[in-house]
C-alpha cells in the first residue's frame, strides 16, 4: 500500500472533513489534497495530517517494490 493509498484510508476512516484535517492540523486544504493525491508535500506537513486523521504509522516501503529490502551496515 502506498503512503497516498494510507493516508486516504485513514481520512475516510476519520469521518473528519477535508477544512477541519486542514485547519487542525495546520496546512493548507490544497496541501491535504496534494497529500491523498500523492504529490509531492514536505514530511512535516505529512505528518501533521497522519496525526490528524490518526494515522499513528506510516510503511514507507511499498509490497509491490521489486527490489527486496537490504540490511544497513
């Protein structure tokens, strides 16, 4: 699941509206839209929204990623 496919299921499971995610969590409406439409938004952002509609974790690596995760050094 991507980091838009998550943030868009946490909104709907929310049931807050697009205004109230935006001014709670401080942002613009534009950027909360960028968010669920997978454009491009600064982390800060991201995560003001994430904790907003409740989203406490965020998987950052996609399950369809060809390439399999290595191990850090």
């Amino acid at each position: 699941m991507t980091v838009r496919d998550q943030m868009r299921d946490a909104y709907r499971r929310s049931g807050l509206r697009l205004c109230d995610v935006a001014s709670r969590s401080g942002v613009s409406e534009s950027t909360v839209l960028n968010i669920f439409r997978g454009r491009y938004v600064s982390t800060s952002n991201l995560f003001a929204v994430a904790a907003v509609i409740g989203l406490r974790q965020i998987d950052l690596a996609p399950q369809h990623s060809a390439v399999p995760p290595q191990p850090l050094t």
